[in-house]
C-alpha cells in the first residue's frame, strides 16, 4: 500500500465521520423557538425505553417534536 492510498483511505475514514456525525451536531446546535424550550427528559426516555434510535431522536429534536411551551410563573 502506498502513500496515495493510504491518505485516499484516511479522507474516505474522515468524510464517512462526519456524515455520520452531522446530525448529531446540527441538533447539539439548535435553539427552540421563544418562549419555548427543549424537553430533553422526553428525548432520554424515547431513546432508552421506547426504542427510538439516537439518529431519529435528533431528527426529532431538529424538527421540533421536544419543544414545549416555558410554563410562565404567578
């Protein structure tokens, strides 16, 4: 194996990375509406005792289905 390949091999390792890591970030990034916020409890109990996988979770997260309204106080 040469040089060449070697460094093809590394690129193809790095790109496959962070294709699979890229949704993981994107939701570690995001911020809910105002005046709402993220339920992360949810998230954990659809992950571990609803067998949702963590890829869908993010999804989830991205597209909104944790957030929930701030309870305002008296």
């Amino acid at each position: 194996m040469g040089v060449g390949e070697f460094f093809a091999i590394l690129i193809m390792i790095g790109v496959f990375y962070v294709i699979c890591k890229l949704p993981e970030w994107k939701a570690d990034r995001r911020t809910p509406p105002p005046g709402m916020k993220t339920n992360y409890t949810k998230m954990s109990t659809d992950i571990c005792a609803n067998g949702v996988s963590k890829t869908q979770a993010y999804q989830n997260l991205l597209d909104g289905k944790y957030d929930e309204p701030i309870k305002k106080q008296k």
